[in-house]
C-alpha cells in the first residue's frame, strides 16, 4: 500500500473538511438565527458548492496521479454522516450525483491529458 503523502492527503481529506464546515455553520445559523435565509444556503450547497467540490477533487486526483476511488469514498462517507446527523435520510439521493460529479472532472482532464 502506498504511503500516504501530504499532498495525496490534502486532496483526499480537504473536500471532506469544507463539508463539514460548511454543513455546521449553516445548521448553527439555522438554529440560532431561526433563519429561512439560511435553509436556502443548505440547497445552495446540496446543489453547487458540494458537486463542484466533489468535480474539483477529481481534476485535482487526475492532475496529482492521487487515485481517485479512495478520495471520494473518503468524502462521500463524510457526506453520508453529514446527511444522517443534520438533513435527514432522504439527503442520502445525492450521493449518486457527487460521485457522478467526481467522475466527470477527473475524465475531463484524464481524456485532455490523453488528447496531448
């Protein structure tokens, strides 16, 4: 097994970290604020920010040489511990999407690294 290097780890770990922080703020704001305003930050978030970063990581594990099944489990399964504890079961749906969205940026630049 290979070892794990700073770079492979940040590429592996950092999508999983903007999640998190992402999905707590919005649901402390929620709380706190009572906020509907906030609500529309979820789906903002659901809808783009979390498929651009799953897409990112993929261009990222293509550019780096970072195997790219290992990144997004580990980011879908923090997905799937996000959904769970703040949006419910019905969240899960997405998963499919974000692996979709992974998938499309690491074979763009797979098949443009192919095309030189």
């Amino acid at each position: 097994m290979k070892k794990l290097t700073p770079k492979s780890s940040m590429i592996m770990f950092f999508p999983a970290i903007i999640m998190i922080i992402l999905t707590v703020l919005a649901d402390l704001m929620i709380k706190n604020d009572g906020g509907s305003q906030w609500e529309g930050f979820y789906n903002v978030c659901l809808l783009v920010i979390f498929p651009l970063i799953f897409a990112v990581q993929g261009i990222f594990s293509c550019l780096s040489k970072v195997k790219l099944m290992p990144a997004v489990l580990v980011s879908l399964a923090v997905y799937a511990v996000l959904a769970l504890i703040f949006l419910g079961p019905g969240a899960l749906l997405y998963l499919l999407f974000y692996l979709v969205a992974a998938l499309v940026g690491y074979m763009m630049f797979f098949l443009m690294g192919k095309l030189k």
